[in-house]
C-alpha cells in the first residue's frame, strides 16, 4: 500500500515554472537505496588523515630545528642536545648529556635560571629569561632567550621533563641597544637645551641688573639691583643643584641615609603640615594607609619629593576648576603591602595628563607649565625629574597613569628597608 505526501516547490520566478505550485508524490514503505547498492561504512565516512607522523619524525624535527633545543629530565639533567645548540654553545652531544643544565649556564645567570626552571616544574607553566653567553672558543658573546616549557604524557602520570627553547637575540639586544643610545642622545640634547635657555635668561637678567647698580647713583636702586642679581643666583643654584641630585651627585645619598625615617610616619608628619594649607585653596586631602610594615626612607629627600608631587596636583587641580567650575579639589595617597614591597599612590582629581606626554614626564626640563613649554610661569621643569630620582635612589620604581579631565596617579613601588 502505498501512501502519499505533499511536496511544496517554491518557483524561482512564475516565468519559468508557471503557476505551478505544488504536487503529490508517492512515499515508499520502504527507505530508498541507490542503484549500486548500500554505501559501505568507510565509503560515507570522511576519510582520515594522511599524515600519521611517528615518534622519529618528531624527534627528527627536534634534533634538526634551526634553534637550539634542550630536553632535561625533571632534576634538571641534559637527556638530548640538538645541532643547534651545538652549535651556539660550542659544546657536541657527548659532553653534556646527562649533566646540569648550569654548565651551559653562566655563573651571573644561574640563580634565575634555577628560579625559571622550578617555577616551571612547580606551576606546570611556560617561563622565560635571557641570558648572555661566550661559546667555548669564541670572542664574541651571544645574546640567548630562553623559553622553558613542561612534557607531559597523557598515558603516564606525572612530569616527563622540560624542553628549554633557546634563540640568538643578538640582533634584538643591538637594535635595543641603539635605541636607548638614541633616546639618550635625545635626552642630553633636551638638557643642553633647557641648561642654555634657563642660564641664558639668568645670565642676561644679572648682566642688566648688575649694569643697572654700577650706573646709577641712587643708592636704593643699586640695593635693589644687587639684590636681583643675587636672587638670580640662588635660581642658578636651584637649577644646578637639582641636576646633580638626578645624578646621584652632591653627596645627597650619604646626607640621605644619615637622616632615615618610617615611611609612614614621614606621610602623616607631611599631611600635617600640608592640610591647612590645602584647606585654604579649598583642597581635600584624604590619607588611606594600609601598610603596616616599617620601611625606612631618607627623610629630607623623600620630603622634597612628595612636596613636588603636592606642586604638581596643585596645579593640575587648579586647571581642571578653571575649565571646569564644581569639579572635585582632591588629593588621596595610599599605602598598600605588596610582598617586601611597598606601593604609595598620590592621586589628584585635576585636569590630567595627555598619552602622548606621559613617557616623557620624568625627563629633565620637560614643562607645560613653564615658558620653555608654552606656559607663562617660571619653572625650569626640574620637579618630577628629582621625584624620579629620589625614587631610583631608594630602589624603587615610579610610573604615573593619567586621564584627561579625570585626574593622575602616580605610582611609587619602593623596597621595605629597616
């Protein structure tokens, strides 16, 4: 018995199939089958894969890869030494299987390789450091990376070893190298630069003064000539003694370390002084000071250096009121623990900084606010530049993130230091 279903056809265009829209065809009873018969089971599979490669092409890929490899077992011995790396160490297969990675190692480099390696085997992760060797019997030394990378089994439980991936970054470290030759280059021509503009401006003005007091008769003006002069030379004083301080110069270190504090107790005796005059300008100033470890600071710089960042906010925070009326006047450090680290955060709500300011922020005699940098006030852009060096000179790091009309913060990561 046959049964019957309806097909529905849907005409591409009434042109070419007419009013035609539908139709009765017959069901069968039973499922239909070609002509040629069933397709077998492996006819209506996809086929597999031709690529099937055996455990000796991989070790064979291994052994003739154009950057050395290393496999170790999980106590850190040499189980294979490929041509590569033969050829980058100087060193063949026979004298190094079976003994510590370390003899490939330099003794400078040994402790973070030790430290990469258990990470390593400790977090099942990849790890990577660098490293500068000499080949045995060459003259050059040959800049390493070196990535570590776990082996593992799915049939067998348990780290199998690690595979050390090295490559020749000889190249890199050069181009690196000319680059920071270059920027420094930039760097000492913006400070020749910002030396003459500002001892050029004080020169003329004590020229003129001292010329003024030589010709006149009248006493008060001569006082008063001499006085200006000499105020040019306390500015003279100002600016030099600011650049050997970015030097490391002056002594400043030892005078440093003869006058230690807690930091946090420095932050709270700066608070003090400081809010009352901040109340005046109408600016908040609110502390948040989480770290409870001691960690001496040099007093008198480290001082110095919170006052410029205070100058800075001030600053910021008055050109942000000025554009924008009922904005937020507030300044907010923090203190936080970070491991045997120490993070202060200064933060203000003022007008922010621009991206494209910001890597240079730290340079000497940088300004936007001075007449070197198109403002209308006297600052020879020193200010950050000593915050950066009290910072370096504690051991520490600094870096500032800033969003226009937002506000900035400036990161301090300094060592804890009893």
């Amino acid at each position: 018995m046959t049964d019957f279903c309806s097909v529905r056809f849907i005409p591409n265009s009434p042109a070419q199939d007419g009013p035609f829209i539908g139709a009765s065809l017959p069901r069968p009873s039973q499922p239909l089958v070609p002509a040629h018969g069933p397709l077998p089971p492996a006819a209506a599979a996809s086929p597999p894969s031709p690529l099937s490669p055996s455990p000796d092409f991989f070790q064979s890929a291994v052994l003739n890869a154009g950057i050395p490899v290393v496999s170790l077992d999980p106590s850190g011995r040499i189980l294979s030494f490929n041509q590569a790396a033969t050829r980058i160490f100087g060193r063949n297969e026979g004298e190094v299987l079976g003994r510590p990675l370390e003899i490939l190692i330099p003794t400078e480099f040994r402790q973070i390789a030790g430290q990469a390696f258990q990470r390593t085997i400790q977090q099942r992760a990849v790890n990577t450091y660098e490293m500068t060797i000499l080949p045995e019997g060459g003259r050059n030394p040959v800049h390493v990376g070196v990535t570590l990378s776990c082996v593992t089994d799915p049939r067998a439980p348990g780290l199998q070893g690690v595979i050390a991936w090295m490559r020749d970054i000889s190249n890199r470290k050069e181009l690196e190298g000319h680059l920071t030759r270059t920027r420094h280059m930039a760097s000492v021509g913006t400070l020749a630069a910002g030396v003459a503009h500002h001892f050029n401006n004080i020169a003329c003005g004590m020229g003129t003064m001292v010329e003024f007091a030589l010709a006149t008769e009248d006493r008060g003006a001569m006082l008063k000539g001499l006085r200006m002069a000499a105020e040019a030379c306390s500015r003279i004083s100002y600016i030099t003694g600011g650049l050997l301080a970015c030097s490391g110069g002056s002594g400043a270190e030892c005078a440093a370390n003869a006058d230690l504090c807690d930091l946090t107790e420095e932050l709270l005796r700066f608070a003090d002084a400081v809010e009352p005059t901040l109340n005046q300008k109408n600016i908040a100033l609110e502390l948040d000071l989480q770290a409870r470890r001691i960690s001496a600071v040099p007093r008198v710089r480290f001082s110095q250096a919170m006052q410029h960042l205070l100058h800075n906010a001030e600053d910021a925070i008055n050109e942000r009121t000025a554009a924008a009326p009922g904005a937020r006047r507030r300044i907010t450090i923090r203190t936080a623990s970070q491991g045997d680290q120490i993070m202060v955060q200064f933060t203000d709500s003022g007008a922010g900084i621009d991206a494209d300011d910001l890597p240079q922020i730290f340079d000497p005699f940088f300004t936007k606010k001075g007449v070197q940098g198109g403002g209308n006030c006297n600052n020879p852009g020193l200010g950050l530049t000593l915050v950066h060096s009290v910072v370096m000179d504690m051991g520490g790091h600094i870096w500032a993130d800033s969003n226009p009309e937002q506000g900035t913060t400036f990161h301090l990561l300094l060592p804890i230091t009893i």
